[in-house]
C-alpha cells in the first residue's frame, strides 16, 4: 500500500507587506479584468461548487471548489491570464486607451498587429491557452513543451492553433528555449514566468487571475473562506488569486496554504532553506503533476507569495491521486468534478490532512476545524484524458 506524504513549511517570514507592493491589485483595476473576459466570445463565469456531503465527512463547515474544466473549451483556467496579457500588449501596439480594452474593439484593428508571433514555454495548459488566444485575435503563435510532456496536450495546443513541439530540457530550460527562439525570430515572449528584467507581461497575467475571485463573489457574495489551498509551479497563479484576496477584497485574508509537488518544491524550499530568496530545483523533476513541475520561482510571484502565505505544503503524487479519486467519485448528493492531477492536488491535501491521524500536527498548525470554510481551485480536466482515466478507474 502506498502511503501519501505530506510536509508542512510554516511561513515565518510572513509580514505586512510594503503597501506599493499591491500597487498592481486594486478593486479597479479587478473590476476592469472582469469587464474585458466577460467582452471573450463564450465566456461563462466557472461555478465554484459545495462539497457538502464530503465537507461533512472530513469535519469541516464547507468546502468550495472552482471547477476550472468549464473555462471556455479549454479545460483549465490559464486563458483568463494569457488573455488579458495578450490583449494588454495588443492595445499598446495599436494605441488603444485602457477603458476600450474588450475584444471587439480590437479585433475592429486586427490589421495593424495581425503580423506578431507570441512564443512560450508550457507544461501544457499555459501553452494551450496562448494558442487558442492567438488565433482568436488572429495572432500566429509557437510553444515549446518540456520532456516528458503529454502527446495529448502536445496534440491540444496544435489543434488549437499553434506550431508545437516538445523539447529534450526540463520546464526551466524550456523556458530559456522560447526566450532565446523569441529574441532571434523576433517574436513576442508571452510567458507566465518572471524574472529580472521580464517583468511586465508576466504581471498581466498574474492580474488576469483576479477574475477567478471576482467570479467567487459574484457567485457567493456571502460566504467568505477561512482557508484557501492554492497550488504552485512557478507561483503565479496562487500570487495572482492571494493579491486579490489580500488587496483587492476588504474582508479579512483568509489562511493562505500554497501546495507543490514534492519533485518540485521550489517555492517550499525558498522558506525552508534560501530565507526568502528564489531556491532552484534542479534537474528533472518526475512528478505526474505536470502543470506544478517547475523548478524556480516566479521573481515577482516569490515576493507577493512569502509576504501573505501562511503555510507551503510538500505533497507527493499520491497526494493528487486522491483528489482526482475523490473529486471524480464523490459522496451521494456531491457534485463529481473531473479534476486532473495539477488541479487536484489541494483536495487531496486537504483529505489527507482531515482524514490521516499521522497529519494531525500539519491540520492544527493550520487551523483546520468545524469552523473552517475551505477554497479550493480545481484549475484543469482532464488535460490528459487516457492517464486520468487510468488513476481514477485503478
């Protein structure tokens, strides 16, 4: 029998942070995000759904998942950044005022940008993302996978649009590909990735996650989460979704827990041994949470993240398998949700924590508790479709 395992970072550098760094995060600038996706064509708002039954079992008052396998035809939620960034640099080649920013108005001037190639570096859902936004706006677009990435969402990206390939180097270094390929082709980086000097896209896209909150409390306007579990690969995602609890909404921060592979730790390690500072993991890093198999922090990211995070989690893959087991056959009277291995990861967590005696120390460090309303985001499907049904079905 597998046991999953589970380790617990506490942040002990979190601390009130420089006002100027939240500069980016207003409930304007929110408001504004939210008016552009809604301006997408099909754009439906993802529901976050109550796990009442299972939120029962594991003692708790509430459990809400934003099920992201409803975002477009996508599968996962990564649109909402690549699209904002995308649309933030098109009106700055055309010279569109911010208050016009919606698709339409830009589409109307495709003729002036319709030329500009965007590459990126993805484990796939990334990748997908700006392929499919590329040729919405009528934009060409080049992705490069890292080893080991799945056929399937190799096959994804191109169908949605883009010339695709997967590399011999590891996520980091894939990275540096699409720079290096951008820089020499002339081509736009459009990476959700920051590092010194690669700063402005990357944040557009962390502000394109705003709208997964705007979502929750236009859906759950009077319910406020205790907890919320935010899984990271490079960290821009979980900066983006805790800038906007933290800064953008005025109610009180929930308990911010951050959770990675344990293949894949850079964030964790960061805290735990680098006092704050970006840690590298290196190598190849064999976790079957694709989506999370990154090995350096995002530079801006890091410093939102360790500022306001409460707690990293280190979990192994075993830790996702449950959540995808959990989510996918649920309690009589629960929703299913299909959830893939990156998304699934922070329910698996959290049941491992609730249910397992062995993590009773990590659930009190955390404040687990009959009281505790409890987010989650399920951020892809099945992005694999064959090895989802192979970890659910075994």
């Amino acid at each position: 029998m597998t046991i999953s395992k589970i380790s617990c970072q506490i942040n002990y550098l979190k601390h009130t942070p420089r006002a100027d760094l939240f500069d980016f995060a207003t409930n304007d600038i929110a408001q504004a995000i939210s008016c552009f996706h809604k301006s997408l064509p099909g754009y439906q708002p993802t529901p976050a759904v109550s796990l009442t039954n299972l939120s029962q079992r594991l003692g708790v008052k509430e459990i809400l998942v934003k099920d992201e396998s409803q975002r477009f035809d996508l599968n996962a939620f990564k649109v909402l950044g690549a699209s904002y960034a995308m649309a933030r640099y098109l009106a700055d080649v055309i010279h569109l005022n911010e208050t016009e920013l919606n698709y339409d108005a830009i589409c109307a001037r495709k003729a002036e940008y319709e030329h500009i190639t965007f590459v990126t570096a993805t484990d796939g859902n990334h990748g997908r993302a700006v392929a499919w936004v590329s040729s919405a706006f009528g934009c060409q677009s080049v992705v490069y996978l890292p080893k080991g990435s799945s056929v399937a969402r190799l096959e994804a990206i191109r169908a949605s649009g883009a010339t695709a390939e997967i590399t011999a180097l590891n996520y980091d270094d894939t990275v540096l590909h699409a720079e290096k390929m951008g820089r020499e082709n002339g081509w736009v980086l459009l990476q959700d990735t920051s590092w010194e000097g690669y700063e402005e896209i990357p944040l557009t896209i962390m502000q394109g996650y705003f709208s997964l909150g705007s979502e929750f409390v236009e859906e759950h306007p009077d319910v406020w989460p205790t907890h919320v579990f935010l899984q990271a690969g490079v960290g821009s995602l979980a900066a983006g979704v805790m800038a906007y609890l933290y800064a953008v909404d005025e109610r009180p921060t929930p308990k911010i827990i951050v959770v990675e592979p344990d293949e894949a730790p850079c964030l964790y390690e960061s805290i735990r041994k680098n006092e704050g500072e970006s840690y590298k993991v290196m190598g190849d890093m064999p976790t079957i949470m694709a989506g999370l198999a990154c090995g350096e922090p995002s530079y801006f990211g890091l410093k939102v993240i360790k500022s306001i995070t409460d707690a990293f989690l280190m979990c192994s893959d075993d830790v996702a398998r449950r959540g995808m087991k959990v989510m996918g056959n649920p309690l009589a009277g629960d929703q299913a949700i299909i959830s893939g291995e990156s998304g699934a990861v922070t329910l698996g967590a959290l049941y491992e924590l609730m249910e397992n005696d062995s993590f009773a120390g990590i659930r009190d460090d955390l404040g687990l508790d009959a009281n505790s309303i409890i987010m989650l985001l399920s951020t892809e499907g099945d992005t694999d479709a064959e090895f989802y049904r192979e970890t659910v079905w075994s």
